[in-house]
C-alpha cells in the first residue's frame, strides 16, 4: 500500500475512535514517507486522543519542524503541552500558532 492509502485507511480507523488500528497505519504512511505532514498531524492527534502525551509531543515536535508555518502544528502542540500541565510551554505553543497564522495572511 502507498502511504496515502495507509494514510487513509488510518483516517478511518480515527474517524471510527479505533485509536490503535489508525496508529499502525499512520505509522505505515510515516515510515514509506517521512515527510507526509498531514500523517504526521494525525498520528499527533490520535496519540493526544489516546492520552499518550509524550508520543504526541514526538510527532507533534517533528510535524512543527517540517513545516515551520504551519499554525496546526503549533496549535497541536499547545493542546498536548496543556494536558500536560506545561502551562507556559502551551502558552508558548499559542503564541507560535498565532504567528503562524499572521505569516500566512500576509504571504
């Protein structure tokens, strides 16, 4: 399978709260294409959904550094740093997010 498919398959697999199935799939899509974002923000998510922080973070922290503009990733790794109890990391989070949302209005 390519990585958009098992990309897909691992947006069913969330969209059906099957945390762990869409995991393995996503990492499939990851591991063929390390560079695939929106992978990259799901497996964030689903392992935030599943209350793995630190994992979350990984993904989260790697999405972020490939695209460095992208306000999600910010937004994402805000979320995580809250339920964590990191207040000002989380704050730290929002304000790059928002910064990241004026940069793209303005490009």
């Amino acid at each position: 399978m390519s990585p958009e498919e098992h990309y897909q398959k691992g947006m069913e697999h969330f969209g059906e709260d099957q945390l762990e199935l869409a995991i393995e799939e996503l990492n499939q899509a990851v591991s063929k294409k390390p560079d695939f974002g929106d992978a990259l923000h799901a497996l964030t998510m689903c392992y935030y959904h599943h209350g793995k922080f630190d994992e979350a973070l990984k993904f989260g922290r790697q999405l972020s550094a490939l695209e460095p503009t992208n306000p999600l990733a910010y937004t994402s790794l805000s979320m995580i740093f809250h339920a964590k109890g990191l207040v000002q990391e989380a704050e730290d989070m929002g304000a790059k997010a928002k910064m990241a949302e004026q940069s793209d209005k303005t490009d």
